[in-house]
C-alpha cells in the first residue's frame, strides 16, 4: 500500500519545482550530447526528418483537449474538499473522452499522411515515402500522449512530483537517447521513430501503475460518468484550445521551414532551438507546481495570491534565467563550435541569441500562462490564442520569405514577447489590479536591468565584440544585476529567510553554525 497521501497546499512550492526542474534537466543534458551525433549520422535531411518527428511527439501531448490540466483542477479541488472517492469517476471519465479523441484524431492522421507530407516536404520531395510512415507511426501513439497527459495531472493534483518525475525522466531522456542509439547501432531512422512512438505508450502504463498504486478505488472502481466528462470538458474547452494553438507559437516554424525551404535547413534552425529550448524546463517546473496551488488558495486573498503566486515566482524566476539566456547572448558562437562545429557558428549563431531573447520572455509567460488558467479563466487565454496563433503563422511566412531562418527566429521573439505582455495584462485585470500595482517598483526596476543586460549582449554580438571584451562585459553585468536583485527586488523577510536557509547549507557542509546575529 502507499504511504499517507499529501494535504493539498502543505507541499513546499520551492520543493515541487525543483523536483520538476531536475525532471526536465536531465533528459536536456542527454538531449545536448546525443544531437550532435545523430547530425553526424543521419546527415541534414534525415536528422530533419527526425526533428519533425520529435516535433509531432512533443506537440501531440498538447492535444489532450485541456483534460490534463482540467484533471489536476479538479482532482485537487476533490482531494482538497476530502472527497477522494470522487477521484474513480474523475480519472476513467476524462481517459474515455481522450482515447475516444485520441483514437479518431490518430486515424484522420493517417488517413491524411500523404497530404500533410506533400505539405511539408516541399522541395525535399524524396523523403516523401519515410515521412507518411513517420506520421502514421507518430498518429498510432497520439492516444497514449493524451492519456498520459490526464493520469500526470492527478499526481500533480496530489503533490506527488516525485512520481511524475520518476516517469517523465526517462520517458523523456528515451527522446533523445533512443535516436543516439540508433545512430550507434546503424539503425534506419524509421526504425528509430517506431521505437520512439513505442515509448509513448509505455510512459502512459507507467502513469497508469502509479495512479491506481497510489489510490486503489481508481483501479477497483471503473466508473465513465457522461456528466463529470462534460462538467471536465466544460473547463477544459477552453484549455484544450489554447493546447491545440499552443504547439503552434512553440514548434510551427518547424513545419513551415521545410515547406518554405528545405528539410535540411531545419537543421540548422533546430539544433540551436533545442538547446535553447531546454531553458524553458525552469519556468514550466513553477507552473506546475503553482496550478494545485493556485486551487488550494483561490481567489479569496488577493494580497496573498499576488504574493506567493506572482511576485515570488517572478523575482527568483528573474534572477535565474536572466544570466543563463546571458550566456547564450554572450557566448553564441563558442557555444556552438563547441557542440555542434564551426559550420554552425556561421549558420546558427545569430538565431540562437535571438531565439534566447524570445525564451527570456516566454520563461515568464509561463506564470501568467499558469495564473490565468488556474485562476479559472482558461477562456481568456485560449482567446488570445486563437489571435496570437494565426498571426504567428503569418509572421513565419512573410519573414522567413524576407530573412530564411532569421526571419522564424524573429517570429518567434515577437510572438513570444507580446504574449508574455497579453498574460499579465489579463492577470491584472483578473484580479482587479492596475499594472503598475502588479509589480512594486524595486522588481521593475531589477526586470528592466535584466532586459538591459541582455540588450547590450545583443549590440555586442552585432557588432562582433572579441571574447575578452564580452566575457568582461557579461562578468561585470551580473555581478550588477546581483547587487540590484538584493537590494531592490527581494524584501526584509526574504533576505532573512534566504540567509538562514545559507546557514543550514553550510551547516551541512560541516562548517561551524553562525547565528542571523553573527551575519549582520
């Protein structure tokens, strides 16, 4: 049997995001070293193929109609009101609707493979054939994704991030690892999709085991309600369409490049976007954790929700991933003849500090993006989707016309910039606040220096300052914005409970104990 079940709320925020921030770091780190060697392997155009493949497995997870987040809402919401027997109906009712989705969605796929490869292929019309297999493979796993997504949200409704990592940490290291292994061992690459699709399926049985380990009355009572799967749906409306949009603004460049281009351009565009994209593991592992949070608490306190849901996971958010997207600003170039040789440097230096500017901003869309929904206004997010997904398509198109790869990179940063804005303008008005009451001086000013020091970052770069001058510049900048974090974003209390949290550190580490007094 289990052991005790959390209390929704009584998990530390910090603790849930770290859990889900380790989860999504190491499957990078496997990400980063097995990229190269499938370029190596599999050449241009079929490492291409391959990161359409990746960008149909990713991307299918967000069509699970909103049912994943609409489970974790309202499993919290059960388990909070401690009515866990409630969790049977909710769990089988929402798995109905997706496979019953899933399973249509993945034979209209198929059925339409031909037409969609033709789509995307463009000019690279010889890969036609391994490109309807490919998609035929990807549709047959879309009803495990969608499945996986629902039985996820009732361990994150329960705080059990340990058990969601426990399976998102190889399932999602399998990703990348699976291709690695089969550059390796001279597999075909359609070989190598199937095995990836094969892996889909058994993240969702791994999810499976846990739930119904976790809360036995799932696996003992089977029970379908047509009411609680429209009361799921009927939140999860609204989710679902800002999941299908989504993958949109996050992955559709992919799918215009080779049309517009080459499947071997997308190379060039996606090595870069991967290991950039890796950035966005921080803010999602926040989101996540804020969304049962955000149930608990509900809207009762404004003061407090603003505080612990808002201006805290900002701030700390802030001081983390301004000096890592820094070094990809700074350091492009070496980056890349590091990892993936000079011919890169020439072709993907200039989108890499791009698409790193546009995921600085789209690390705080995140907090918006989770506040808004978890607040119960999925509608409104899902309607500045339905503006911000067709104007990214058009965006794409016209520049890519005008700039090649430059020009999705700048789609990219302009789409994910204005939305990041439209997030917290909604945020503001949700909760009855002016926007510059959302955010008190001290964090807006510490916000716009980490703007500034990546702007600089970016003349540098254009300007084609030597390493020394930009390793100097970025040194001395963040020491700056370390100084301007303490002193003007963090309040009394905070830097109190970080210095004690310091002394338990280096008590740890076996040094001496020093009191607050001692510290000044």
């Amino acid at each position: 049997m289990p052991s005790e079940r959390p209390h929704i709320g009584q998990s530390s925020l910090f603790k849930n995001a770290l859990l889900n921030l380790i989860g999504m770091v190491l499957p990078a780190m496997v990400a980063l070293l097995a990229i190269p060697l499938c370029i190596r392997t599999y050449g241009e155009e079929q490492f291409g193929l391959l990161s359409l493949a990746w960008t149909f497995l990713v991307s299918s997870a967000f069509l699970d109609l909103g049912m994943g987040i609409s489970t974790t809402k309202h499993s919290a919401e059960a388990l909070r009101a401690g009515r866990s027997h409630d969790l049977p109906v909710i769990v089988w009712s929402s798995l109905a609707v997706n496979m019953i989705a899933g399973v249509f969605l993945a034979l209209v796929i198929s059925l339409a493979a031909p037409t969609v490869a033709d789509a995307l292929l463009g000019r690279s019309q010889s890969l036609r054939d391994d490109s309807v297999t490919l998609i035929i493979f990807v549709a047959g796993s879309l009803p495990f994704i969608t499945s996986a997504a629902v039985l996820r949200g009732v361990l994150e409704s329960s705080n059990r991030f340990d058990l969601t990592n426990a399976v998102k940490v190889p399932s999602s290291s399998l990703l990348f690892l699976i291709p690695a292994l089969g550059a390796l061992f001279s597999l075909p690459l359609l070989d190598v999709v199937l095995l990836l699709a094969l892996s889909r399926v058994l993240t969702a049985l791994a999810f499976l085991f846990l739930v119904v380990w976790l809360y036995p009355e799932v696996r003992t009572r089977i029970s379908v309600s047509f009411a609680r799967a429209t009361s799921l749906f009927k939140f999860g409306r609204w989710v679902g369409l800002s999941s299908i949009l989504n993958p949109v603004m996050n992955q559709g460049e992919k799918i215009i490049i080779p049309a517009m281009l080459s499947v071997g351009a997308l190379t060039y565009y996606s090595a870069p976007h991967e290991m950039v994209a890796r950035l966005a593991a921080i803010p999602f592992s926040l989101a996540i954790a804020l969304l049962p949070k955000l149930s608990f608490l509900g809207k009762e306190d404004v003061g407090l929700l603003k505080e612990q849901v808002i201006l805290r996971p900002v701030k700390y958010l802030a001081v983390v991933i301004t000096p890592l997207v820094a070094i990809f600003v700074y350091f492009s170039q070496e980056i890349l003849a590091i990892w993936l040789g000079k011919s890169f440097v020439t072709a993907s230096s200039d989108l890499l500090v791009i698409l790193a500017c546009a995921y600085f901003f789209n690390a705080f869309a995140y907090i918006g993006f989770s506040a808004v929904q978890g607040l119960g206004h999925p509608e409104k997010k899902a309607k500045l989707d339905l503006v911000l997904a067709p104007l990214f398509i058009v965006l794409c198109w016209l520049l890519i016309q005008r700039f090649g790869l430059l020009g999705a990179a700048l789609a990219k940063f302009l789409i994910f910039i204005t939305d990041a804005i439209c997030l917290f303008w909604l945020l503001k008005s949700i909760l009855g606040l002016r926007m510059v009451n959302l955010f008190p001086a001290g964090l807006r000013l510490f916000l716009t220096g980490s703007g500034g020091i990546l702007v600089l970052g970016v003349l540098l770069h254009a300007l084609g300052a030597s390493l020394v001058v930009r390793g100097a510049s970025f040194i001395l900048l963040s020491i700056a914005l370390a100084l301007l974090w303490w002193g003007y974003a963090v309040s009394s209390d905070e830097r109190l409970t970080l210095r004690s949290h310091l002394v338990k550190l280096r008590t740890l580490a076996g040094d001496r104990p020093i009191s607050l007094d001692e510290q000044g």
